[in-house]
C-alpha cells in the first residue's frame, strides 16, 4: 500500500514537472516574440500563427491534463430531485 502511494505521488509529481517546465518555457517563447512584435523587429504575419499555435498546444494540454486527472469518488450520495427540493 504503501509503494503504490509512493508511486502514485512521484508520478503525478513528474507529470507536474514536466508541465509547469512546458508552460515556462511556452510563456518565454511567447513574451519574447511579442516583444519583438511590438518593437517591429519582426512581423505580425510571422508572430501570430506562432503565438496562437502555443496558445492552442498549452490549452489542448491543460485540457487533457484536467480530464485525466478528474476522478469522482465513488462514496459521493446522489441527490434525487426530492432531495433537492427539500434544501
């Protein structure tokens, strides 16, 4: 029991690692290519697909990463609309 806790906290700790480095790293490449977008240094042509692709990659990870991660318990009541009515 208590090796698959381990185990089960050192894998969600990778899978936190390894995204928080991802965003870090998408959020750099983003702050520098709008720098550079706003200083005219490079074109809104060459910026904005780039920009709106790591946008698109770390909301389609978050996604993922939120949908594998939500599990209901299964001890949780469930309320019928009687119940609900009475508060």
């Amino acid at each position: 029991m208590l090796k698959e806790m381990n185990e089960s906290y050192m894998e969600r700790r990778n899978e936190f690692w390894q995204n928080f480095g991802l965003f870090t790293i998408i959020i750099v490449i983003i702050i520098v290519l709008t720098v550079l977008l706003l200083k005219g240094k490079i074109s809104s042509e060459a910026a904005m697909p780039i920009i709106a692709g790591l946008g698109s990659f770390a909301a389609g990870k978050v996604i993922t990463s939120v949908k594998n991660n939500t599990t209901a318990p299964d001890n949780l009541p469930i309320r019928t609309t009687e119940d609900k009515s009475q508060g």
